[in-house]
C-alpha cells in the first residue's frame, strides 16, 4: 500500500499506454501468449535496488488463482523516460478500472483487469510471462486459463473441419479421386 498522489502529478495521470515487460523469473507454469482476465490480487509502492527510485509492484493473478503474474512499474527514476512508461501504463490501468486518477495502491487491489501476456525467452534463465498491456476485462476474452483450453480445442476442431474441406474439395464432384 502506498500513496502514489504525492509522486507524481495530475498531468503525468493521463498518459497514454505502453507495454511494460518486467516479470519475476521463477513462475513455472506459463500461460500461453494474449488476453486473459485477472485481478491484482497485491499492488505495493517498493524501492529500487539502487535506493534512487520507486516503482508500483503489482501481482496479478488468473481469475482460477492458479497463475501469478509480477510487474513492476517506475513512478520515480533517474530515468526519464522509465517514469514517463510507468507513468503511461498506470494511466493505462486507471482507465482500465474506469477510474480517472490512483491515488493509492490500495485503490487496485482485488480489482478485476484484463492483461495482454508475452513469453519472454531470458537467456540462462528459464522463460516467464511478461505482462505487455493492461486493459478492461471483456466477455470476449477467455476469463480462465481453463477456457483457454476450450477455445484451443475449438480452433483445432475448426482447423480439421478446414482440412477435410480441403481434401474433399480436392475429389471429385462424386468423391472419387481426380484421376492424374
């Protein structure tokens, strides 16, 4: 919990979005790439490492709770331009939510949102999802893992009706093979 008012001002509140892609690189389990809803099931103001800064740690979880996801967004750096990204994406969030300013990381806590997720490859380190954009959550994308799976079994499903389209487009009017 932590109040964001005092660091940053009305102005940098509505900015537009960006993708932001810090993760931690320990969550096993990786959710394929795209839209899923969630909520931020923990939003807290932390500081850097360096101890020059101060970013929002927000931990989103799939609706199922079976999946966290870690982001971290700059709201104080020597950075400019990592203040204007973070500044950006919490803008982004505060729209997200329907509200018109977070003035306190308490505001996004159990609140449902829905996030665009990537795979990011690390090198030595194991793959992990990366949180690229936030956005309001919508019927229209899958709200649980679980029907991630129902919609891959449907794509599959309409991707072997296709092919057997093509196959008997590929017969003859009678079914019988198009001699050669």
């Amino acid at each position: 919990m932590g109040n964001i008012s005092s660091l940053i001002t009305k102005e940098q509140q509505y900015i537009r979005p960006s993708g932001v892609d810090y993760n931690n690189a320990t969550n096993k389990n990786l959710l394929p790439a795209g839209w899923m809803n969630g909520y931020i099931e923990s939003a807290e103001i932390r500081d850097t490492r360096s101890g020059t800064g101060q970013y929002i740690y927000i931990a989103w979880r799939t609706l199922d709770g079976q999946h966290l996801v870690h982001d971290h967004i700059n709201i104080k750096n020597d950075n400019p331009v990592a203040v204007d990204i973070g500044l950006r994406t919490l803008g982004t969030i505060a729209r997200a939510l329907g509200m018109e300013s977070i003035d306190d990381t308490e505001q996004l806590n159990g609140r449902e949102i829905a996030v665009r997720l990537a795979i990011e490859e690390a090198g030595e380190w194991p793959a992990r999802n990366v949180i690229k954009a936030y956005a309001k959550t919508s019927t229209t994308r899958p709200k649980r893992a679980s029907d991630l799976d129902k919609t891959r079994h449907q794509i599959r499903g309409n991707e072997n009706r296709n092919q057997q389209a093509n196959f008997r487009s590929a017969e003859g009017p009678t079914g019988d093979e198009i001699p050669f």
